[in-house]
C-alpha cells in the first residue's frame, strides 16, 4: 500500500468513525429519551392508582355516610314509634281502667238492688 492509499483509507476510517459516533450519541440520546417517557408513565401509573385508590375511598365513605343518615332516619321512626305506643298503652290503661270502674259500680248497684 501506498502512502496515498494509507492516507485514504485512515481518512475513510476517520470519516466511519465519526459518523458511527455521531449514530452512537443519537442512539444515546434516544435512549434516554425512552428512559425518560417510561419513567413519566410510571410516575403517571402511580398517581392513577393513588387516585384511584382515593376515589374508592370517597365512595366507601358516601356509602358509609349514607347508611348512617338512613339509620338516624329509622332511629327517629322508632322513637316516633315509641312514643304512639306509649299514648295508646296510656289510652288501653285508662280505658281499662275506667271499665274496671263501672264495672265495679254496677256490681255496686245490683248488690244493692238484690239486698234492698
């Protein structure tokens, strides 16, 4: 080999090794780049899943809250209740009571209608 074909060849081994250094970095850059976006989707995965997991919180405590103004609804109703079955025992006493009387009373006045 010459020196103009040694020469040659080094200058088209330099201009190859520039160029694959050149695709090299780009195919760092990229890399990067991919590391970057996953790294993002990730980070994005997590937050949906933390809100997710929020959301599904939320929806607990709607249903919790929900079943707790629906038993204070029934434990009003039960009192009401009570209360009307307290009124009507208090009516059946004194009803019976007021029976018991003149049932009292008119034993009262055939005894006396018998003896008289």
């Amino acid at each position: 080999m010459t020196k103009a074909e040694i020469a040659d060849r080094i200058s088209s081994l330099k201009f190859k090794l520039a160029s694959e250094t050149s695709k090299a970095a780009l195919q760092r850059d990229r890399i990067q780049q991919l590391q970057n976006e996953l790294i993002r989707k990730n980070d994005s995965e997590e937050e949906l899943v933390k809100l997710q997991k929020v959301q599904q919180q939320q929806e607990d405590l709607q249903h919790q809250q929900s079943r707790l103004a629906k038993m204070a609804i029934l434990e009003a109703t039960v009192k009401q209740q009570e209360k009307v079955i307290q009124k009507m025992e208090n009516g059946l006493d004194s009803k019976l009571k007021w029976k018991n009387k003149q049932s009292g009373e008119k034993r009262l006045v055939e005894k006396k209608q018998r003896s008289g």
